[in-house]
C-alpha cells in the first residue's frame, strides 16, 4: 500500500509553522529516510503520519483513502526512548500482548528471550526494550513503519540486530518504511532515497 | 599528567529481586580508567554496561542503594565524598543524559548563567549558545518548548560556561543533527587543548573516533579495552579484544554485521570472562576466570587470547 | 549461573521490617476495632462504689466520676473513631477519586470547576468548613460524617488528576490508542494501575485527619451527641475534673487517641515508601 501525504502543515497554536505544503508519497516495498535539522518538526511530521496529531493543514491517505482513526493503525510509529513507550506497571508479556499476539519466529527473529517476559520493563535494558515495541507495532495489519530514531540510544551491535530482522520482516511482507536518524550512515545503509524535509516545505 | 584516576572501581546495588527477596548485584566490577591533562578519553558500550554509572560516582551521585569500592583521584588527590561534593559543578562538570535535568519552570538563559562561575554570564552564555547554533530567542524559552536537540545543546551549554577542569558529558549527542553534533564536539576538542580534560561517555563510536584520543570499550560493567583511537579502522584489525571487533564491524559504514546474543545481566554474570558466551574466539579456559586488565600494543585489554 | 550473592535468608531487610510492622500495627487496629464493639458495656455502667479511682491493675486507665471504667470507654471511643474515620476516609477517597478522574478527563470545562472546588476547600481550613456543615447537617453521627466525607477529599483529588492527567499524555498511552484500544480499556488497563497505590494510600494517610477531626468536632460539642463513648466526648467532659487532680481522665484517651492516629500515619508513610519506585531499593 503507498502512504500519501498531501499539502501537510503542521504548527502548535500560537507559535509559528514547523512545516507547510509538505507532499509525500511512498511506495509498498520503500524504504525512505528522512532528514531535517533540528526542530523542523521531524518528530511532528512522523507523529501526523501515524496518527498521533492531527495535521493543522493538508491529510494524509493511505492507497488514496483517509486512515480510519478507530483500530489498530496501519501505520505504526517506533519511538527513540522504549522506556517511555512501555507501561513501567506492566510486565513485558502484557506489553508484548497488548495490540496482538506476535508468533514465536518473530520473537527469535528479533532476539527476544522468553526469560524476560516475566520481567518488568525497568529490569530491562534499552536495546531489549526496543525490541519489545518492535515486535509490537508489527501487527498483521501494520502495512507501514515509521522509525523515529530508533535504534539511537542502542549500541552499534543491538542496532544492527534490530535493524536486520526489521529489514527482514519489511521485505517479507513489502512495507514501505520511513527512517529518521541523525545518523547518515545509517540512512546511507538502510534506504532507497532521502528526502530532506527543509526542501519539501516552507516555513511560513 | 593524569587529571582523574579510577582504580579498581566495583559498583553494586542492594536490590529486590522479587517482590522481598533481597540481592547484591555487582553492576561494574574492576574497573581503572586514567584521564590525562589535554585528552579526551571516549567510553563507549552498550547501555547497561555501567558507563553512567562511573560517571555517576566519579562525581559521587550514585543512589544511597549503592556500594562502591576503589578509589577515585582528582590531580593524585583521592576523592572523599565531601570533597566531591565540593568539586561537583565547580571543577568537575556533568553534562547528563537525561533532558529533564533541565528545571521546566525556569527560562533557559537563566538555568545557563546560573552555572557560570566567572567573567559576564550573559556574555558567557550568550557566546556559548551562538557557537551550539542556539537562535536569539532560545533563552527566553522554557525547556518544553525546546526540541529535544535545543534542550540537548542548553544542557552543553551549562556545562561549558562553568569553568571545570572536567567535563563528563553522559552521551552528549543522541538526537543532535550532524552539524551540531560536530559543533559540540569540536568545542569538547578545544575545551580539551586548554589543558583540560574530558570524559565522553557514548555509545556513538563515529563521533567519539572524531575526537577523542583514547576509547575505552565498556562490556557488562567492565573496560574490556582501552585503545588509541588510531586503532579502529579497517576491519578492526588492529583492536584487542572481539568485543571491541564485533562492535566496529557491526556499525552501519563498516559491516553492518550484528553478532547474536546480548549482554548478559548483572545477576547472572557469566563466571569467567563476561564475554565469552557471544565471543567467536572462546576456548573452555575463557569460562574458568576472569581475565586480568593487561598492557598490549600500545594498549590494555582483558582477553587470555590476543596477543 | 546467578553470579549475585544471595543475602541471608533469615536476615530481615528494611522492607520485612516494614510488613511485619503493618501487620502488627493492623493487628492492634483491628483489636481496638472488635475490643471496642465487643466489650460488655457493663463496664461502663455507672458503679458508684467505684468512682474516681486511680489507675490500677483492675482499671488500667481509672475510674471516672460516676465509677465508669476508663479504660473500656476509650476503647470503646477509640473504636468508635475508627469507624467514623473509616467511613469518612472511603467517603473522602471516592469523592478525590472521581473529581480527580473529572478533572483529568472531561475537558477544561470540567478541569477549571474542580480546580477551583479544591481551592475553595483547601482555602478555608478544615476545621472551620466541617463544623458549617456538621452544623448544618444538624450534627450527631450523620453530620460528622458528611462534614468529614465533604471536606478531606481536596488534596487528594489534586494528586489523582495530576496522576491521571500525567498517564494519559505518556507514550504509551498514546501507542495503545494507536493500536485500537478504547478509552474504556485504557482507562482499566493503564491508568487505573497507577491509581490504586495513591488511593490506598491517599485513604491511609486521610484516616489520622479525619479522626483527630473527629475528635476535635466533637470536643467542642458540634458533634457526636455526647451520650456515645466519642473520644471527643471524653476529653471535654474530663476537662473539668482536671483542676480536681484526676489526671488520668484526659491523659490516657488522649495518648491513645495520638497513638492511633500515629500508628495510621505511620501505615500509610511506609505503604507509600514501598510503593514508590525511587525508594524501591532502600
């Protein structure tokens, strides 16, 4: 399924525009890193896609049809801090759990050891954490991903294992895929094109 | 001449482990470092290595749960806890990682002049946010009204205008945009060439190879290497212990290729060498004890094998 | 293999401490509780050849001046102020909780009416607003009771809405809805978890106000009408057999009374130092 995102503006009331007039589409199968200096409203623009926050302007549409707010997203959104992304009252079987049962392949894809889902989140480490949201935005009915500085707070090795099984399940199912990293050689590696957020908007 | 020397440093935690059953977990064990005059010394490692943890007791910050052994010295001085308390803030300086370290109520110009311990702090702070790309405005700004990258940049900034002979900055750069990134960093190389010196705990090799002078591999709350910083390129040939290889060559510009496995948990340590369940060298004799900290090339590692 | 020490089995940690002192302390509670409706209130009939005693082995608190034992009056009113303690704290707790909840969830309509119901109550002091509405009640057990249930619940009300208003804006939260949830569910899988620690011990730690308030109500006469055995009633009528030198009419339902509120108060610091996850490891 291809994501669009037509004339998107974004601005918090009262202070100016992060970005207007943003277009983007995105093919089945993409993967697209996405790039702007700090505070042009990266985090904003991934959050609008994902249904997190409402465009001021502009929609986004997904194979030409506006995403139902109700249910389970199609577009799944993976945060730079797990800690935050998991109920710390929770234990990792519930958050695992929560959306949909992941399968066992999935799991030992992505390393997940059954020994920690006994464990609360604060027993956890970052990188194993992250994992857990991983496993749990890829739903049956995710048909796209966005990772929002995913794999920035993990160690170089965790990062590649995360990011190979994603590739993995990506190319599996033919998800497009949206990267925001700071890191270029990291969007260098994973995607098929950048696009540069500071070329595609204006901030008026 | 070594500025701050850590010597056999162990850090444990009394904890629960369940809901009344209580533990010591040994979260670094053995651990020296040397800081010299002029360098700028990177840790790098997985989260959950202990990186913040030695920076938390250098600067004796650690929480009251914590029990800690070895000695810390300031210019050959060793550190009592009173005096770290003095030396906090003034000549050792942290920069943490977390951005909610910044007060929410208090305008952010305000927070960095409060650190400034001599000369104009408006001057001060005003020069300093210039050089981080800090826009006019930003100073009259609250801290949730930055992104994380301003909010990022105005917790370098207190550091920078304190005056400290140290800096510990606790993974300075996560979230920051290239250019800033080597902004900051280039301002930690210049703070450094004053005869000063600074610790950069990261987890981000590629910035820490553009500046530092050493970098010290941390593993499962231990150094498993220090290595001049000439020593990471190629294949990693040149680094001493597969730990520090499988991390060089698991980044994105070099091979991009993970080793399978993750860092095991402080209670259940492996008894020998902590890396020997991942390691692709491991003979039986690795499980038998812990290697010893030893001089090699130029120099140290903790490894029975290399040579 | 666990390369952790294990500490002694048999060694108590601060936290076993903490548990085996609750539970004495709910043991002795509840003691006074069942004591108190259980004790043959023969004892305190009136028994002349008895009066004004000293304390003694067979009165461990005295006799009063119409020969009552003392000690079984103030268990009797110790009890009686555990209950109207206990159903003003639930009544207190549940008003906090669902003003909190309103506050939170309902919109800024709702936000700014609460807020400023809590600012109204906390800015008139306790006492003053429950003597009004025990008076206007009508006073005795009722309107001690509605006066205590009406006037306690403010600051915890402003705990749970922050607490509240704090989860629903985490991440996580928001990641459910992605993922389909409804507020409904929301509501009982994430945000009520949260709650529960700060309204146990919200409801812990309103028990000693409302029973000194109580107390204090009743003493000055706007409250419990004076033929139940109310802590409250006891102090006042002792007060003027003070000058007579019967000291211990006062001294031992007052150290009592400052005993339980105590052993309340205490409860509730060391249920909330367990519960916090800061001071987890201590």
């Amino acid at each position: 399924m291809k994501i669009e995102a037509k004339n998107l503006g974004f601005r918090y009331d009262g202070y100016p525009w992060l970005f207007r007039n943003v277009d983007l589409t995105i093919q089945p199968g993409e993967i697209v890193g996405l790039k702007a200096p700090s505070g042009y409203g990266k985090t904003s623009l991934c959050k609008i896609l994902a249904g997190y926050e409402k465009p001021v302007e502009g929609e986004v549409l997904l194979n030409g049809e506006p995403i139902n707010s109700k249910g389970f997203h199609p577009v799944q959104l993976i945060f730079q801090h797990p800690e935050k992304a998991v109920n710390p009252r929770w234990k990792m079987d519930k958050v695992l759990n929560e959306g949909w049962r992941p399968d066992q392949s999935l799991l030992d894809l992505l390393g997940i050891e059954k020994e920690w889902m006994t464990r609360w989140p604060n027993e956890l480490s970052g990188g194993e954490l992250q994992r857990f949201c991983v496993a749990r935005a890829l739903g049956p009915d995710t048909k796209f991903l966005i990772a929002d500085e995913m794999t920035t707070m993990l160690d170089a090795i965790t990062q590649a294992q995360i990011w190979h099984a994603v590739l993995e399940i990506v190319r599996e199912r033919n998800m497009g895929m949206i990267v925001v990293s700071h890191e270029e050689k990291l969007v260098q590696r994973l995607c098929h094109r950048v696009i540069n957020l500071d070329e595609i908007t204006s901030r008026m | 001449m070594p500025i701050l020397e850590v010597e056999d440093l162990s850090i444990s935690f009394k904890q629960y482990t369940s809901k009344w059953q209580q533990e010591t977990l040994t979260v670094i064990s053995g651990l020296d470092v040397v800081l010299e005059e002029g360098e700028i010394l990177a840790v790098v490692g997985a989260s959950g290595s202990g990186k913040s943890l030695l920076a938390h007791a250098i600067l004796g910050i650690l929480p009251g749960n914590a029990i800690q052994s070895g000695t810390i010295k300031y210019k050959g001085e060793t550190l009592t806890s009173a005096r770290q308390e003095e030396l906090r803030g003034s000549e050792i300086s942290l920069i943490p990682q977390s951005v909610n370290y910044l007060d929410p109520l208090m305008r952010v110009g305000k927070q960095v002049r409060a650190s400034a311990k001599s000369g104009d702090p408006v001057t001060l702070q005003r020069d300093v946010f210039e050089q981080l790309h800090l826009q006019e405005g930003v100073e009259n700004l609250y801290p949730f009204q930055l992104s994380g990258g301003m909010a990022r940049r105005t917790l370098l900034s207190t550091a920078m205008v304190s005056g400290a002979k140290v800096i510990i900055a606790d993974e300075p750069t996560p979230g920051l945009d290239p250019v800033v990134i080597k902004e900051a960093l280039k301002n930690f190389r210049a703070f450094a060439d004053q005869g000063c010196a600074v610790m950069l705990i990261t987890h981000d090799i590629e910035s820490a190879l553009t500046i530092a002078d050493k970098i010290a591999v941390f593993y499962a709350g231990t150094t498993m290497e220090i290595a001049p910083v000439e020593n990471f390129k190629g294949k990693g040939e040149a680094l001493r212990h597969p730990y520090s290889k499988a991390l060089w060559n698991a980044l994105p510009q070099n091979g991009f290729t993970p080793i399978p496995g993750s860092q095991p948990q402080s209670n259940a340590l492996p008894p020998g060498c902590l890396f020997a369940p991942r390691c692709p060298i491991a003979t039986p004799a690795c499980g038998e004890a812990r290697p010893e900290m030893r001089e090699l090339r130029d120099g140290k590692v903790r490894c029975i094998h290399e040579d | 293999m666990r390369q952790a020490i294990q500490t002694d089995r048999l060694a108590l940690n601060r936290r076993h401490w903490m548990i085996f002192f609750t539970i004495f302390a709910a043991v002795f509670l509840a003691l006074v509780v069942i004591g108190g409706t259980f004790l043959n209130p023969e004892r305190i009939a009136t028994n002349f050849q008895e009066k004004n005693l000293a304390p003694s082995l067979h009165h461990l608190f005295g006799t009063d001046w119409l020969g009552r034992d003392m000690f079984s009056r103030t268990v009797m009113g110790l009890s009686l102020s555990i209950k109207v303690g206990l159903i003003g704290a639930i009544g207190s707790t549940f008003i906090a909780v669902s003003l909190g909840m309103i506050a939170a969830t309902m919109g800024k309509a709702a936000d700014r009416i609460v807020s400023w119901l809590i600012d109204l109550f906390l800015s008139v002091p306790h006492l003053v607003a429950l003597i009004l509405i025990a008076f206007t009640l009508g006073g005795g057990f009722k309107g001690v009771v509605f006066g205590l249930m009406l006037t306690h619940w403010p600051s915890l009300a402003r705990v749970i809405r922050a607490e509240v208003m704090q989860v629903r804006s985490s991440e996580y939260v928001k990641i459910s809805k992605r993922m389909g949830k409804s507020s409904v569910w929301i509501a009982a899988h994430h945000i009520f978890p949260h709650l529960l620690p700060q309204m146990i011990i919200g409801f812990l730690l309103l028990f000693p106000h409302v029973i000194l308030h109580e107390a204090a109500v009743t003493f000055i006469g706007l409250g419990l009408s004076p033929h139940e055995p109310a802590i409250g009633v006891i102090l006042s009528e002792s007060m003027k057999y003070l000058s007579s030198g019967m000291w211990w009419l006062a001294f031992f339902p007052g150290l009592s009374l400052l005993l339980i509120v105590r052993i309340f108060d205490w409860v509730g610091e060391n249920i909330r130092i367990l519960a916090d996850p800061t001071k987890a490891h201590e």
